[in-house]
C-alpha cells in the first residue's frame, strides 16, 4: 500500500485502471490487423495492456510502468496467461524512445500529457495514432473524440501525428 502511495506521489497519478466500458470504446478504435510496436504509457495493473494485446494479435504491445507493485501483479498475469505480443517493462515511458511505434495508447493525467506532446510529436513518424482517455493533449485535434455512456461520460480521444497523409504501419516489432 506504501509502495503504492509513493510511487503515486512520485509519478502524479494512481494505478487506477481503466473501466470495461471505456476499454471497450478504446480498443474499438484500433484495427484488428494493426502491426508493429503499441507502445502503452503507464500500464498499472496491465488492464490495458492484455486487452491491447488481445486486440492487436499482430502487433507487438510495449507496456511501461514504474509502480512495483502493480508491475508486478501484470508480470505474475503474464506469467499464469501468457500473451506472446506483450512486453511488461518497468520502465520510465519518458526515458523510453518512441521512435517506430505504430500506435501509443494512454491513460494519465494532464501533466503528464502536456509533458508527452513534445516527445510524441518529435519522435513519432505523421500518422501514427494516438489514443488518450479522460484527458486530452492540449493544443491537439483530435481526429475523432468518442463519449463513452458511463457515469463520467468518459472521452476518448484518437490523434494522429500531424505531418502525414496516413497512418504509420510499421514499427520496430513488425
Ligand atoms: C491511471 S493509471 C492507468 C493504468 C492502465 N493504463 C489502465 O488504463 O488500466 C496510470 C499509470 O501510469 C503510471 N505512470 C505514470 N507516469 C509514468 C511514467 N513516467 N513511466 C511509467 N509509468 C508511469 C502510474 O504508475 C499508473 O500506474
């Protein structure tokens, strides 16, 4: 619990996972066939990140987070049900390289997201997608915002990296 507390303090947001219905929404807005690298920014309890994984059996998921203890209950999931397409790190995301994913999902909070646009539009290749619920990166048009019919009507919303006339479809994993 004390584990969790501070690593809360230190990164500015809570393992707090991500509903079954906003999931749902997310995943809906990724093709099954997507290929390459899906970077996921803050993988908590790994909620995201096998659903991710499941839905894009052709891509390879890179999953970071920094709190031990929900680290270490995703690596225990992996472990009892393995996805061959997924990587757990504990990792630093703003430490990691961008650079050749095809898509980057998140779920963080305004800080963080202002703090991430610099990195996603330097490092991405135009075109790659980006998908963020709650909160928005400011300053950015969404090309499509989805309101999810829950309590906190939830947004999502997907960018692409402006720059480019499409989607990126390679990565470093495909
Ligand atoms: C709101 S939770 C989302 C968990 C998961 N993505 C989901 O949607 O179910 C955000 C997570 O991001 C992690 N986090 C925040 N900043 C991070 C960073 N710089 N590097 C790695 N993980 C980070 C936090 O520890 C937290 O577990």
């Amino acid at each position: 619990m004390l584990s969790i507390v501070l690593h809360t303090l230190r990164t500015g947001i809570s393992p707090m996972p991500t509903s079954g219905r906003v999931r749902r929404q997310l995943l809906s807005l990724l093709p099954e066939d997507l290929e390459g690298t899906v970077l996921e920014l803050g993988s908590g309890w790994g909620t995201l990140a096998f659903a991710l994984a499941d839905r894009c059996p052709r891509a390879r998921v890179v999953a970071f987070e920094l709190s031990p203890v929900p680290y270490a209950f995703a690596r225990l999931r992996q472990r009892l049900a393995p996805r061959p397409n997924l990587q757990l790190l504990r990792e630093d995301f703003f430490r990691a390289s961008f650079s050749g994913a095809s898509a980057v999902v998140c779920y963080l909070f305004p800080g963080a997201m202002t703090r991430l646009a610099p990195k996603l539009s330097a490092e991405l290749a135009p075109g790659t997608r980006i998908l963020s619920h709650t909160f928005a990166l400011r300053g950015w048009k969404p090309v499509q915002t989805r309101v999810v019919d829950d309590l906190y009507r939830t947004p999502i919303y997907l960018y692409e990296v402006p720059g480019g006339a499409g989607p990126a479809d390679t990565g470093p994993g495909g």
